[in-house]
C-alpha cells in the first residue's frame, strides 16, 4: 500500500515531481552560473557534472546508500559522501535525504503522524489555508522572508510552518535564518515534513543549526569575523583597506545572507545537503571559502565592476553581489570550503562560548544607561527582572507528544517554581533563586530529580539520576542551617569524557555555571569571566569535577563546594572561579539535606 500526502498524492509520486510550491515560471533548477575560459557562460547541472568529470557522468550514491550509514552511526562517512557527491539540484533524492538528515537530530518523542495538523488547528482553528496572509511571529522580520521563487501558496504555506512553530517554541525571539530555511525544504517535500525537519533544528543539543535570539546571532557573526581574521586573513585586510579605515564589522552582520540571500540556488541547495548533516559550522567554512574566493577574483579581474573605487563605493553590497554572479561551481565552493585547515569544529566551538561569554558580560554590566551596575544589585530580584521572568513562564502548554522542549509552564500564570515541594527553601527564596537563572531556563518546568531525603545519600544513586540531565540546580542545607549551592550549566556525565589524548579530562562546564548563597545571606556569585576578569588563565575556568569519591564545584586556590563520596561532609572555600568568600561560616560543613532538580524539556 502507497501511502498518500493530506493532498492526496502518493508519496512515490511526489518524489518524482518538482514541489507545488514551487513556481513552474523559474529556471531555478534548470540552470546555474559557471566561469569557462575567463567567460561566464550558462549550462545545465548536467553539463556541470561532465565537466567535472571530463566527459563521464560521475557515479552518484543514492539515498540507500547515505541512510545505511546513518542508521549504522557511521557520521564521518556519511559526511564525506554529502560533501563529495554533487546530485543535481532537482534530484528526487533530497525528498527523502533531507527529512532522513534531519530526523538524525531530533530530541524527545517522536511526533506521530497527523501531529503537524492537529497543531495547525489548535493554531488556526482549521486546516485550510487562509486566503488573507498569515501574521508571522515577532522573532520574524519581513525582510528575512526569502520566498526562493516559492508560488503564492508555496509562500503561504511557509508562513503558516513558521507561525506553528513559533507556536510550539515560544522560547524562540529572533531567528533570521528560519525562514529561509523554512522556503527551502519546501522544494523538496510536503508541509507537513518540512515542520518535521524544522522541529529538529530548534531543539538539537548536539549542534547548533538555527540562532534564536539577538544574542547568539551577533555571537556568530562576531565568531565569522574571529575565525577569518586567522583563516581569510588576506580577505579581511583587504575589505578592511576598502572600508576607507572603519572596521569592518558592518559586512560581517550580514555574513549568513551571503549564503542564503546571495548564492544561486544550485549552490545553495549543495550546501544545505552538508549543513541539514554537520549543522552551523558549514555556513562558517562557506562564508570564510566565500571571501577567498571573493579576494581571488578583485585582485585578479580586469572588470571595472570590480575596480578598487567600484568597491569602497559600494562595500557593503560587494559581498553579497559576488555571490550572485559567483564565478565557480557549487562543487568548487565546496572544495574551497572544505580545504581550509585546522578549522575544527573544536576550535570554531571555542571561539564561539569566549565571544559569547564576553558578549553576555556586557549586557551584564551594561544597564539601560550604559552604567556598570554593582554587585549588589545581583543579589535581590528588581521588579524589572521579576516581570521578565514571569512573562517567560507564562508560556504555552503543548500537548503530549510534541517535540523536544516537551512540557511546558501551563500559561495559567502559575509560577513553575510553585510545583516545587523544597525541604531547603520556601517560595520566597525560591523565587529569588530563579530570577538568577538563565531566562530561557526558567520557562522549563522543574523536576527534583534527587534528594537525600528520599534517595539516600549515596554519589553512586546521585550520578544515576542525575548524571544525563543538563542544567541541574543544586541547594544544599548544612545541619547549621545554612542554605547555598550551585547552577550547573553541563551533565555531570561530562566526567567521564575523554581528550583527544584518550585522558579523562578533569573539569568541565561552561561560564553559566554560577554559585548562590541563600540563608543566612542571599547572593549570586557569577563566573568572573562576565565581569571580563580574564587575566586568571585556567584557574577561571574550573567550572565542575567528579568521580567516584567527590565532587567539586569551581577552583583555583580553593574549592567552592566540595562534598564525599557519602554526601554526608563538605567543605568550602573561596575560589577563582567565581571569586566567592567561603558560603558557610566555619568552611566545613555537614549536609543535612541536598536536593538536585532537572528541568523537563531542557
């Protein structure tokens, strides 16, 4: 039996077609730009691939083929045959690759069939397509909407993936790059596919494929412009000669529109393969491949549109009208791309959390005035602070079965840390508490994953429950009475990875890790690298430790917490981690109760 599409078409059949979303009109998948003998002539895809392989029609792995090795966990070979293999851009194998590269990142339940529908008509009380246009969400602008010679319905039907997915992530609050993304599934398969694939590009946590705040797509454009300063460094002397002596930065705003907005779509289409696979990091090596080729072909061209006053006249746009009319294939992009050298994925991962972390230590310190607010300040809830968070949890309850974030705050105005029934600490405090988390946190529900007062104390039960859950909260009560602990932004799991030497690597976490104190004093103490106190080296950065006998939180001539392999005992101490005074009076301490929570959907 042949299943059928809500249009009625059988799925076999809508592999062999060109999308109905796309407009019959458009040569798009017909032809693309090609440099041949210093000219720039027009040729088929088909044409392409022959002159590639002088003359012989290349032997083109099929779908079979790439889904073997993603079922057999085979991510390396998979990635070398998507980079290697240049199916033309209207092959029918992308209806079934790019749902199959997609699904490989989802996390949580699988959405069963229909889902997609019945959240259309939660959303729109019906599921026929509106006849007046559909209001976008607000993490949407206007601009961004790349139709990609999309049919008015096409568009149409883009709209209403993207506002159901606003819907069902109501933690998304800019994402310039959904969108187009959004437009260019829709080539290739039904809608209901596309807000599959889609689901599972928001809420990976092995890679990072769609930004969804201001925050972090200023943090990629500023790693871009990190990484090309070390690896295009010739590109951006260049671009920074034609800026007539301001930095460049305005260029790099718009790096992810050099791919998306200005490529041809045959090249565009080659990229997607590799990017629904490894995720963000392909966009980075496109962009970096994109200005090396760009810097080749101004110094070399005899063209007066590319003459040196052409250029300072028009900077801004000298990048994106490259693309246009780019003078290679989108095999050789991809070539340029993938050659650059030590552009690991560790190092591009690096220069992203410091970029991230100085740019989180600005909005810290940075009031509304630009005024550097004290540390004080920190330890109370301003009213400001205790609306943001309230609006954040007053978000919408998606029904079982909806993808990763799965449960969320019922929009009831019921504060999540009510369902907490805390030994520790009472609502009061509690509150107090959340408002120091990181925002996009405290929309998740909380669940106490263990409490000695339940579980028993044993570091063995502790890791079992705990271990796999990302972040955990953890407060603590001395048999004095005193009340700290610590957010911690990693899985204690991470005390078991290994470094590239086969080494267990002693610490771990990330700079949202942070310490609290809450009875008999109330205050945050935040990673010193947000107050930009870098000049300590390693010693700043040693978030989180463990094994079979203890714990450690932070480091660095002392350690803030630390408690036995019984979580019975405990001590301590200022540390340079997170520059804090000991968190109980003596430095020692005996544990009275302990109580770790998860967050569902986090």
């Amino acid at each position: 039996m042949v299943a059928n599409t809500p249009d009625g078409m059988s799925l076999e059949n809508l592999s062999k077609r060109a999308s109905v979303y796309i407009d019959p009109e458009c040569d798009l998948y017909l032809e693309l730009q090609y440099l041949h003998s210093s000219k720039l002539t027009k040729c088929t895809c088909f044409d392409i691939q022959l002159l590639a392989s002088k003359g012989k029609k290349p032997n083109l792995k099929s779908f079979q083929d790439v889904e073997s090795l993603i079922q057999q966990g085979k991510k390396r070979e998979a990635k070398i045959v998507l980079r290697e293999n240049s199916w033309p851009t209207n092959s029918p194998i992308r209806s079934q690759l790019w749902p199959a590269l997609c699904a490989q990142h989802h996390v949580g339940k699988t959405m069963l069939d229909g889902f997609y529908w019945d959240m259309v008509n939660q959303v729109f009380g019906t599921t026929e397509l509106p006849e007046k246009p559909i209001m976008l969400p607000p993490f949407v602008d206007s601009t961004h909407c790349l139709p990609y010679h999309l049919t008015r319905k096409g568009r149409a039907v883009a709209d209403r993936v993207v506002s159901v997915l606003g819907y069902a992530c109501p933690d998304i609050t800019y994402s310039p790059t959904l969108y187009p993304i959004t437009s260019i599934l829709l080539h290739f398969m039904s809608e209901e596919e596309c807000y599959h694939c889609m689901a599972s590009l928001v809420t990976p946590k092995e890679k990072v494929f769609i930004t969804q705040t201001k925050l972090l797509y200023e943090v990629t454009w500023k790693t871009v412009m990190q990484i090309a300063k070390k690896h295009a460094k010739s590109a951006v002397s260049y671009l920074a000669t034609m800026c007539n002596g301001q930095k460049p930065e305005s260029i790099f705003m718009d790096w992810c529109w050099w791919i998306l907005g200005g490529l041809p779509f045959p090249h565009l289409v080659r990229v997607m393969d590799c990017f629904f696979h490894e995720g963000i990091k392909i966009f980075y090596r496109v962009s970096l491949a994109i200005l090396i080729l760009f810097h080749k072909h101004v110094t070399s061209s005899s063209n007066s549109d590319w003459d040196t006053d052409a250029i300072k006249n028009d900077i801004d746009n000298a990048l994106p009208k490259f693309c246009k009319n780019i003078p290679v294939s989108p095999a050789k992009l991809l070539r340029t791309a993938f050659s650059i050298r030590a552009l690991s994925s560790t190092y591009i991962s690096r220069v992203f959390l410091k970029t991230e972390m100085l740019l989180k230590s600005k909005s810290v310190l940075s009031g509304p005035k630009q005024m550097v607010r004290s540390r004080s300040s920190d330890n109370l809830p301003t009213s400001q602070s205790q609306i943001n968070v309230q609006m954040m949890s007053h978000t919408l309850t998606i029904r079982e079965g909806a993808h990763s974030p799965d449960v969320r705050v019922l929009s009831m105005g019921v504060f999540p840390t009510q369902a907490i029934k805390s030994k520790i600490c009472d609502q009061d405090t509690l509150f107090t508490l959340w408002s120091w988390l990181p925002v996009r946190i405290t929309m998740y529900q909380p669940v106490l994953l263990y409490t000695t007062e339940e579980h028993g104390c044993s570091l063995t039960t502790f890791y079992v429950r705990v271990e796999q859950h990302e972040p955990t909260l953890l407060m603590i009560k001395t048999c004095n009475n005193e009340v700290f602990g610590a957010y911690c932004s990693s899985r204690w799991f991470e005390r078991n990875l290994k470094d590239d030497r086969g080494q267990r690597q002693a610490y771990f976490g990330t700079g949202e890790t942070f310490l609290f104190s809450l009875y008999p004093e109330r205050a945050k103490y935040p990673w010193v690298g947000i107050e930009g106190d870098t000049g300590l080296g390693h010693a700043s950065e040693l978030f989180m430790a463990a094994d079979s006998k203890m714990i450690t939180i932070g480091g660095g001539e002392g350690q803030a917490i630390w408690m036995d392999e019984n979580i019975r005992f405990g001590k301590t101490d200022r540390c340079q981690t997170f520059n804090n005074p000991p968190l109980c009076a003596s430095g020692d301490f005996e544990i009275r109760v302990l109580e770790v929570y998860g967050f569902v959907g986090a």
